[in-house]
C-alpha cells in the first residue's frame, strides 16, 4: 500500500513558503543594487541640472548682477521689460524663422539624401564620412571657412559675384547665418534618417515591389512611416535646437546688423556679458526653455498616442 502526499493550498494568512522568501529577497537585493548602480548618474544630474536650473529660474526674478551673491527680488519686473523691449520681438520672430527653415529645408534634404543612400551599396560608407564632416568640425572652423570662401568680400564668392554679403544685410542676415547652420546640420539628419530607414523590414519593401509599386510609392507608403518614429524625434529636436540657437549667430554676425540677426540667445548673451543684468538674462533662459518644454510636451503625447494607435 502506498502513500500519496496531498499539498495544502496556500491560505491567506499564512506564512509565505521558503522559496517564495528566497525570491522576495533576492529581489529585494537586486532592487536596491540597481539603485546604487543609478544613483551616481542620478546624482551628477541633479548637481549640474536640476540645481543650477532652479538657481536659474530663482535669478530670473531678481536685479543679480552675477556679482557676489547679493540680489533684490523685482517680482515680473525683468519678465515685463523684456516683452516691452522691440528687440526681443525681432529676436522671437527670427528664432521663429529659423525653426521654419530648420523643420523644412534640412529634413527634406535629409531625407532624399538617405532614400539616394539605399541605391548606393558600395559607397554609401564614403558618403555618410562625407556628410557628417560638417557636423563633426567645430561651429568656429565652419564659420570661419564660410566668413574665408563664401561671405568674403574680397576675394569670396560673394567678391567674385560682386554682391553685397548677406551678412551686412539688416532682413537677410539671419537667414546667412541659418545657411551655414543648416550646411553643418543636414549631414546629420542624413546619417539618423539612412539609419532608420535601415531598419525597415526588408519583406515590407519586395512585397511592395511585387505588387508594381514604383520607387516614389516604396519611398512614401513604405520607408516614411516605417521611419515615423524617428522623423517625430528629430523634429522636436530641431524645435529645441533653433530655440537655443546661438553659435552660428554670433561667430558670424554678433546679432547684427542693428540687431537684424538678433536671436533669444545672443540677446541673453547681451544681457548677462554686455549689461551684466544676469536677472533678465536668465529670465530670456527660462522663456527659451519654456519652447523646449512644450516641444517636449507634444513630443510626448504624439509618442503615447501613436502607441495606441
């Protein structure tokens, strides 16, 4: 006669059984060692972020000079001067235009470039070299080889076209500057976008060749919302980037002509390095990141939406 062993259900109540104790506590563990693994990382951006940008917004709001650590608080009183200045007006509107162009001739340009890449299976190592060379050299060198060959008036292109240089023009400066801007950029979006459309199942593309669609329809039924994701990323990226424009602006033309090329970030630079009013320089920070937070903000909610979709 043999006996079976019946196993009593776990009751509410009673203590849980040794290897579900085990795995608690393993778990445990590995939960708080996953913490310390985070925390120096977690750390070092509250240091060099969240501080000095509460530092920041707290300065927005007094007459600190950036000298000592005395300050008296205004109130909206730097917030107030600053829309009633015209030139910040001249400065939001060219940061407007810049992400104008930025959203437009950049990406279009990216994109056809990376769709051409895909025929180009021998060189397209050489290309993306090439393409990225711009984006890799430092904003100086780049302005300094556009202000040497092309904006040049003696000897440029500019000199043997005998036209004025843009850069001396009050309405067409900032779109000088947006040029060499966009020459340095473009390269870039090449090799992110190249890459993405990389990634798009091979299977979606003969299917589509199959069924006689031609390289244009392949290119836009299959490649483009394949590559959404990406495309929705680095235009809120672009949106950030032409918010916080400022290099290229000032290695060319110090917001000049007469503040023709004025954008928000030379026109804190001013504030802060020029005036030495480090309170309404911080106040244009803070409306600059307040673009970046609404870019994020629709970034975000495009992104949960398209995964419920």
């Amino acid at each position: 006669m043999t006996a079976t062993a019946t196993l009593a259900p776990h009751r509410e109540g009673q203590a849980p059984a040794p290897d579900h104790r085990a795995r608690r506590s393993y778990q445990r563990r590995r939960s708080l060692v996953n913490h310390l693994l985070v925390a120096p990382a977690l750390l070092l951006s509250v240091l060099v972020v969240v501080v000095p940008g509460v530092l920041t917004a707290m300065a927005a709001f007094t007459d600190w000079t950036g000298v000592g650590f005395h300050a008296n608080y205004v109130g909206l009183r730097n917030f107030t001067d600053i829309f009633s200045d015209p030139v910040f007006t001249t400065a939001l509107s060219n940061n407007i235009k810049w992400l104008a162009l930025f959203l437009t001739l950049p990406a279009v340009f990216g994109l056809l470039t990376a769709w051409l890449l895909l025929r180009r299976r021998r060189t397209r190592t050489f290309y993306q070299v090439v393409y990225l060379m711009p984006y890799v050299l430092a904003p100086v060198v780049n302005a300094m080889v556009w202000l040497s060959i092309i904006y040049n008036p003696n000897g440029g292109v500019t000199g043997v076209l005998h036209i004025e240089s843009p850069l001396s023009s009050l309405h067409g400066a900032i779109y000088a500057a947006a040029a060499v801007d966009m020459w340095h950029y473009w390269g870039f979006l090449t090799v992110v976008y190249f890459g993405a459309m990389r990634q798009t199942p091979v299977e979606q593309v003969e299917a589509a060749i199959v069924d006689g669609a031609g390289s244009w329809q392949v290119f836009r039924h299959v490649y483009l919302p394949s590559i959404r994701p990406t495309l929705l990323l680095m235009g809120v990226m672009t949106v950030i980037f032409s918010f916080l424009a400022f290099d290229y602006v000032y290695l060319l033309t110090q917001g000049g002509p007469a503040h023709g090329s004025e954008v928000l970030g030379t026109y804190a630079y001013a504030f802060a390095f020029s005036a030495f009013e480090f309170g309404k320089a911080a106040a244009v920070g803070l409306i600059m990141s307040f673009f970046g937070l609404i870019a994020s903000c629709v970034y975000t909610w495009m992104s949960r939406r398209q995964l419920s979709s």
